[in-house]
C-alpha cells in the first residue's frame, strides 16, 4: 500500500459537504483534476468510504481527468438520517444529483462492493451517460454474494444491539478477514472513524438491506451488466471470502469481452484491491480508460 494515502482529515479536507438540489440530504463530494479533464466518477463500498479511492485518485488526475468521488447516504461524512429506508435506489438517486451539480455529461465509473448495486442501477436507468464500466470486487451476481457471520447478524433481527455493541477492534478484524494484504493500522482505523462517525454504527443495519435488494432486482440489474454494450473492465481480487475467485468464472461467461485482471499477486488480493493495492489498479485504471473510446 502506498505511503502517501491522505489521512481521513486531509481527505475530508479536500473535499466538501453539500446539499444536493432535490436530494433532501447533505452529502460529501470530493472533486480532483482538471475541471475539463475526461470525468470519472469512483463509487465506494459498504461499511466505508470515498476515501478508500484516496491512494488511486492522484493516478486518475495525473492522466488527465476529472475525477468525482461521493460518500453515499449513512456512510462516511454524508448525513446518516435514522431511522430512515436505506435503499440502492436512493444511492443512484445521490449520485444523479452529484452528476447534475456538477454537470459532467457522460462519465467512465468505476464501482467497489455496494457501489456495484449502485453502478448496475445507474446502468438500468441510462447506459449511455457511462462510456466505460470498471467493476472491483462486488455482488454484481447477487446468488453468488457470500455475506460475512458480522453482515448476517447485523441484517439480522439482533442487528441494531450487536451495531450498539460494535467496537473498533471487532469492526476492524473483520475488515481484515476479508482482504488477501494486510492493511496497515491507519487505513483500518480511518475506516472505522468514518463508519461511527455522525452516530453512523446505528444505521449499518438499515444499510445492509442492500442484500435484499439485490437478490428483488436481480434480474434488473444483472439484466443491466448483461445488456450494456459499452466497455467493461473487471479488477478482481481473488481472496476475497465475499466476492472472490468463485465469482471470477461467472464474469467469463457473462461479459465475454470484458477486460479482466486477476490479482493473483503474490500475495492475491481481497476484497479492497484499490486500498490492498493501489499501485497496481492505479496504471490498470489509466490504461484502460487512455485505451477506451
């Protein structure tokens, strides 16, 4: 992992919270690069957020672009409202709005974890803003999603005693479990700050409904990855128990064409490869999109 990663104070700072134009909800977005570089826009994963993009961020700006990066509803430095519906439909919505401040037009994404079921979403509603698609680790195929013992329980009946009870420790062993290389303590313990940050740790069960939601829309959304026919990228790490190697054949068989990385390593990377290994889905972002229509 990179030495550099901003801490999340120099993260934050960079960034703003703001009210988003017929969202109801403040949000913090983050804008790097070049006001007229290509636009990209980075889409985080559950129970984190946008700055597990930090240490690839100055990659994407040093080719050129303009890079866009959100924290969604209940996570990071956006508001966390409770009790509130958490939907991934109400994330798109978010992230429309993001796109309509700051008027991107069409833009490449790139989508982590939860941010997946956000991105195919947004490719059900209108494929042609996107002009590429980049896919990290994520239930992009909600059958084949393997929940961690601490997401079954906090979806669980006894979710909102067990989110009371939540400390940093177990939170961070189990943010561990899911990667292939290790994370530094300072990663970990950003992560953590962000998740309880706001009165959040309340709000991670109604959050996790996104695994209902997946397997209700199943069929929209993996209809959506089906169907676009613009360029896909997939950078998968293999070690991941959740979203792994046992997905990586289903992605063969299903976008044909799309351009994969397995991050064999060694060590294989989990289920963050862009917080796991920054230095290596860095030049595999910029390739790409240097390289997409």
């Amino acid at each position: 992992m990179a030495d550099t990663v901003p801490s999340r104070e120099e993260w934050t700072a960079g960034g703003a919270r703001r009210s988003l134009p017929g969202f109801g909800h403040t949000v913090f977005v983050r804008g790097d690069g070049d006001p007229d570089g290509a636009p990209v826009t980075l889409l985080h994963g559950f129970p984190s957020s946008s700055q597990d993009w930090a240490a690839v961020v100055p990659a994407l700006v040093a080719a050129g672009h303009r890079v866009t990066t959100v924290d969604f509803l209940g996570l990071g430095e956006s508001d966390k409202p409770y009790p509130h519906a958490y939907s991934v439909l109400e994330q798109a919505d978010l992230v429309e709005a993001v796109w309509a401040l700051s008027a991107p037009g069409t833009t490449a994404l790139v989508a982590h974890d939860y941010g997946v079921s956000v991105a195919q979403e947004l490719l059900a509603r209108d494929p042609l803003r996107i002009t590429s698609m980049t896919w990290l680790n994520g239930g992009i195929f909600p059958d084949l999603h393997r929940p961690t013992p601490e997401q079954t329980l906090l979806h669980g009946p006894s979710g909102p005693e067990a989110a009371r009870r939540l400390e940093e420790e177990t939170f961070t062993a189990s943010v561990s479990r899911l990667t292939g290389r290790p994370l530094p303590p300072g990663p970990l313990h950003d992560m953590w700050l962000g998740a309880r940050t706001r009165d959040g740790l309340r709000v991670l069960p109604a959050l996790l409904g996104y695994m209902d939601e997946r397997r209700e829309r199943a069929a929209r959304w993996t209809g959506a990855l089906r169907a676009y026919d613009g360029p896909q990228q997939f950078i998968w790490g293999p070690a991941d128990p959740v979203s792994g190697a046992h997905v990586v054949p289903r992605i063969r068989e299903t976008v044909p064409h799309g351009e994969l990385t397995v991050l064999n390593g060694p060590p294989a990377v989990g289920h963050f490869p862009q917080v796991e290994a920054p230095e290596v889905v860095g030049p595999l972002l910029t390739g790409w999109l240097r390289a997409t229509p």
